[in-house]
C-alpha cells in the first residue's frame, strides 16, 4: 500500500467502480484466444518518470503569450514509456506518452542518442515513438527552433534536461519491466468531452467524411490495455481533444485533462507512489490522435482562471470513465507483428502526385509560411495577437508584402488562399526558426497501426490517412490511428478544403494547401513497405541544432530572505483547526525553485502525525490538491505560498506543511533547506 494513501470518499468510490471493473476484466470473454502469456503474445515493459521542467520564471509553452509566466506548479508533468516485443521475431517498438505541448525533434534527438548509448540498437530512430499530451500549462525553452522560443527569452536548458531525463529515465524503467504479456485492443465512443473549434472549415469537407462524423467530432476512444495473468497492469487510451481546460491566465504548471486523467487512474485508483523508485502496479497513458479541432471548452469560450480547475477535472475525468469502462468489454487479443518504418520528408520541396491530390494534376509544397490566422490563435481556446482574426486578414497581407518582404508568384500559389503574415521558410535561411525536414512514423502492433505525425491533425485530414493507411495493410479504419505531436513539430495539418477557410487551423497549416496530400503520399509509402516487409531509406535526418540555440534569459543570481527571518521561516501561520473541504495555506521565506527542480521529489508535503508519534506524508506537489505558488520579492527574496484543500473523509488528526527549498548564495553555492509549519487540526 502507498504511503500517500489517502481516505478521501470521492477516491474510494471511483476506486471501487475501478475494481470491480478489474475483477470483471479477467472473466471477459475476448476475441481470439485467451488471455495467456501464450508464445504468439508479447514481451511487454511499463514505465513511468518525473518529466516536470522549471516551475517559475519560465514562459509556458502551447498559447503563445510572453505574458504567461510560470509562477508554480499545480500537478507535476510525466513521461510514460511502453515496450512491446514480438518474442519471435525480437522486433520491437517504444512508445512514450509525455505530459507537454509538444515533442520537439531537439527531444527526440537527445532521447534517442541517450538510449543508443545504453542500449545500442535496441531502440533507435526507426522505433521509438515519442508523442505529447499537448497540455498548454507547461514549461517551454525546450527547442531549438527559434519560433517556439521566442516567449520564453530563448532556450531553457534546465527544462530540456528535465524532459530527456525523465523519457530516458521513464524507459529504462520499462525496459527492466518487460515481461510477458497480452495486449488487448478496444474501442468506445466518447461524447460531451469535445467539440469542434473550427466548423465552418469543417463543413467545407465532402460529405464523405462528414457522415463519419455526425457531430464534427471524433468520439472514437481507444484503449490498448496490458493484462499479466488475466489482469490489467497498464493502458493507453487515445482520444482527440486539445490541452487547454487550463486557461492562459493561469500562471502554475499542470498536466491539463490529460494529465488529470491518468493521475487519477494511477494514483488515485491504484496508489501508484510516483516518488516509488520501484516500477508502479499501474501505468495509464492518455494520448492524442488527430485532435486539431478539437476543443474541450464546450462552451467555444477561451476557459478562465480559477474555474479552469475544475474543468480540467470534469474533463480528465470523463476520458478516464471511457477508458476504464472498456476495461469489462470484450476487447480483441492482439497477436502478430510489432514492425514500424520512419522516414524524413522535406515539406518545403515535395511534389505530389495526382492520385493524392484529388484533382488529377500533380502539386507541390513550398516554404513554410506563417497565415495571419494563426497569429490571430483559436479564439474558441485562448485568442493570441490583437487585430489580427481568424478568416480573411487581407489589410496584414498587403502591409506585409508590400513593407516586410515581397511573395515570389510561386510562393502566393502555393499559400493561396492564406494571407502571408511571415515568410518564415525565408528566415530559415539566415537562422532556423522552423522545422522543414520532418519526422513520418508508421508502427504496427499486431492489428494496432499508429500514424505518427509531427503536428496538430483535424480530424478529417486524420480520417484521411487513416484510410490511406488502411487500404493499404487491409485494416479497419477504427484500427488505425493518428498519433499526434509525435517526434517533432511543424504546427498544423488540415485538408484542403479547410484550408481554404484560412481559420486558425489553416492558417498554421505552414506548408500550403497541399501538405496533407503530400503526408498521405508519403504514408502510403509507409503502409506499403511494412505491409511487404520491404526496407526503406529513412533520408537524410533534420539537422542537430544544438550548437546554435539561444539562451537570453538570465538564470537565479542569488537568494536572499526577507529582513529578519531566515529561509524556511513562517510568514502567515496556518489556522489551528480545519474541516474536511477547507483549504490550508501557509506562507513561506522561500529560495527560487529553479535552484533545485527537484526531480523526482517534492517541493512540498503534507504530513499526518501517526498514534507512534511519527509524521506521515499524505500528500506532495504532484498530487491535484495541493499547490505551490512563486513569487519574487524585491531583488532577491522569494515568497512561497502552499495551499492545500482538505478532501472529504479525511482521517481526522493533526496535519502540518512542510516545505522544502534549495537558496543560491552569492558565491552560486545551492544549499537544500527545510521550513515546517505548526501542527493543526483537522477535524
């Protein structure tokens, strides 16, 4: 049992729905053979790690606002790697599910350099898949690619390292856990959790692919559940929906829904310990597919701050309820090939041709290029740059062309309808501010196919490949998926026709209208190769940028405590008593927590006194109820402010914060401290 388990009535309910949906799940008759660790089954590793970067003083990554600093954490960010072999052929794959906004390829370089180095060919760039949550609350700096850096004052290296260290970390714990195991595959529908931000481009789709979603939503939710001996041990769901419950106004890190979502079917189900060093009973992943148009504000209202909370919950909650309610349905044992093909294409140059162009005639992509619509940003989930709108901006095309650069006719062709707010493909040439050369993956796990994708995929240009890919391999199209913000990141990708529409989707769509064409073309390619078992050259790979990042931001210079206290001390006292429901919170002379990011710890507890007189630690900084708030004051003091809300059915008794920082001196000497606040009731 975990130290940290709580007796919270909400946990104990949803952990006895949980259960009994575990008991059943064993007796389920599946489609295939039984659920034995059979010879035709599956090697398979589970592991789970600390990913969380800097927690203030960083600028957030996902709604492009220089104004949304951090300024503490909420949840702690995580990376969750899976290991299947297929033993007979000892081919295998590793998909990683990281709680961030994106996986840049500055990552996914370092990530899989370090894996060759421990493992050699085991994992490498053909077989590992690294895809993110897309939470909007989390630290950025991590590219290397100028763009993405820009609202963060250039590269964060502290944050980088944190990333990598917690993939590797988190696959090096599934790789020691592999054993053997069934893969069990199943889908459901999920309703009311999204909604589609952008309709009217998605009503210019043909009617083929509307009447595959009558509510312009994608509710297909996809389980891919792990089972030894009968019972689940892991899962990943994938469902389409953005991470942007939490709004741009708030200022602390956190996981989002999907975040939410597996937090709480890991520890609040399961009492996974995350600061265990043992691999946990349960790890569940919530990733992305195509979820480009997706919105969870159901409202189409951009969410706001404090309320957000509590719809990052309802929201992560409800994708937990499909996923776990799959867990008593018959499911198809999965049996067969684990393979997979990546390949880099260059978007700024690829031809392509008629049979995916749709019109008979063969096109071409171009230099990417920045739409006034983009800058606008999606105002149904956190509009961006005033007096710029989603649709037509032909005022900023004019001004553009005519003051800033002049569009040669084959870029405008290219482009057209998109009115060009920046020629970013022509400032790749003087600094790398974009990514060109990209990153396409195709993976199969038996009948299971994942599309991997650099970018955000609405859901009809998702629909599309997948239906590229399933007429290929002769798959069911509900068998094929889109993972998305896989591997790397070149923004958008809609079809066509909603590129015509020039709404935010299309507009950061960088490539012109005929990149989705080209990303079919090229994941034909894919399907046919794995299909026939044929090599094929992966092409020259992006560029190590490593060398040329730019860092302007300066990090901590020193600490110092307010006058007349010393770090640790109190500065508002707790009440002495509280009632289950109540928030606790303490107020701290506090030290700068990029100092130490305490990876894999804590920056806070709160502790339970035991009848022995001992205190037990019932909470940390990456559970949902408590959080830690940065602020400076003056030059050099910080102010730490942690709160705690009291969840229902609480074991009555004495409790107390405790807090635990790290101060810089001037001499850049970091000494770890402690501040302890007094005992209160809790009754």
């Amino acid at each position: 049992m975990s130290a940290r388990r709580s007796t919270q009535s909400r946990r104990t309910v949803m952990k006895a729905g949980a259960v009994g949906a575990l008991g059943l799940a064993g007796a389920v008759a599946l489609e295939g053979s039984p659920a034995t660790a059979a010879a035709d089954g599956y090697l398979v590793g589970r592991g789970i790690a600390d990913a969380t970067g800097e927690v203030a003083e960083v600028g957030m990554m996902g709604y492009g606002r220089i104004d949304q600093q951090a300024a503490g954490l909420h949840t702690r960010l995580r990376a969750r790697a899976f290991v299947v072999v297929a033993p007979r052929s000892d081919r295998r794959v590793l998909l990683v599910v990281v709680d961030c906004a994106m996986i840049f390829e500055s990552v996914r370089q370092k990530v899989v350099k370090r894996l060759v180095q421990k493992y050699g060919r085991l994992y490498h760039d053909g077989n590992v898949l690294i895809t993110a949550t897309h939470s909007h609350s989390g630290p950025g700096g991590y590219a290397h690619h100028l763009l993405y850096n820009l609202t963060t004052l250039g590269f964060h290296r502290k944050t980088f390292d944190a990333m990598v260290e917690g993939i590797v970390e988190a696959v090096r714990q599934a790789h020691d856990d592999t054993a053997p195991s069934d893969l069990v595959l199943s889908h459901g529908r999920l309703t009311g959790a999204s909604i589609n931000r952008s309709r009217a481009a998605f009503d210019r789709n043909p009617e083929a692919d509307r009447r595959h979603f009558p509510n312009a939503v994608d509710p297909q939710s996809t389980l891919l559940r792990i089972e030894r001996h009968g019972r689940p041990v892991g899962a990943i769901n994938w469902f389409p929906v953005h991470g942007t419950s939490m709004s741009g106004e708030n200022r602390l890190i956190s996981g989002d829904n999907k975040g939410f979502a597996a937090y709480h079917w890991e520890h609040e189900v399961h009492d996974v310990d995350y600061r265990s060093p043992d691999t946990p009973d349960f790890v569940a992943a919530f990733a992305q597919t195509n979820s480009g148009d997706m919105s969870p504000n159901l409202d189409l209202k951009p969410p706001t701050t404090p309320q957000d909370f509590a719809n990052t919950q309802a929201s992560g909650l409800r994708q937990y309820e499909a996923a776990a309610a799959q867990l008593h349905r018959p499911g198809t044992r999965l049996t067969g090939v684990v393979d997979s093909r990546l390949v880099y294409i260059d978007l700024s140059r690829m031809t392509v041709r008629p049979e995916f162009t749709g019109d008979g005639r063969v096109h071409r992509t171009y230099k990417p290029c920045i739409g006034a619509s983009m800058a606008a940003g999606s105002v149904e989930d956190g509009p961006a740059f005033p007096g710029l709108e989603e649709g037509e901006n032909s005022f900023w095309d004019t001004v553009s062309d005519s003051l800033i650069y002049e569009a040669s006719p084959d870029l405008e062709a290219a482009q057209s309808p998109k009115d060009i707010l920046a020629p970013i493909g022509e400032a790749n040439r003087l600094y790398p501010w974009v990514q060109e050369r990209v990153p396409v993956m195709l993976v199969r796990i038996g009948r299971l196919y994942l599309i991997g994708i650099p970018g955000e995929v609405t859901v009809c240009a998702g629909l599309r490949l997948r239906r590229t890919v399933a007429s290929v391999v002769g798959a069911e199209v509900e068998d094929v998926l889109v993972a998305g913000y896989a591997n790397a990141y070149f923004h958008y990708l809609t079809t066509p026709e909603e590129y015509d529409a020039q709404h935010y989707e299309g507009g950061s769509t960088l490539f012109g209208r005929w990149q989705l064409p080209a990303l079919q073309q090229t994941a034909h390619e894919l399907a046919v190769s794995l299909r026939d078992g044929t090599p094929l050259p992966m092409g020259p790979p992006s560029p190590d940028l490593s060398g040329e990042v730019l860092s302007m931001q300066p990090g901590v210079v020193v600490d110092v405590p307010q006058f007349f206290t010393s770090f640790g001390d109190i500065l508002v006292r707790p009440r002495e008593s509280y009632r289950a429901g109540e928030r606790v919170e303490v107020v701290f002379a506090g030290a700068h927590p990029s100092n130490d990011l305490r990876r894999g710890r804590t920056y806070l507890e709160v502790q339970r006194r035991e009848a022995t007189g001992t205190w037990r630690t019932v909470a940390d900084d990456g559970d949902w109820a408590t959080r830690f708030h940065w602020e400076r004051e003056g030059l050099a003091a910080s102010r730490v402010t942690i709160t705690w809300d009291i969840w229902r059915g609480i074991a009555p008794g004495l409790y107390r914060i405790v807090y635990h920082g790290d101060s810089k001196s001037v001499t850049g000497t970091v000494t770890p401290f402690d501040g302890t606040s007094p005992a209160f009731s809790v009754r």
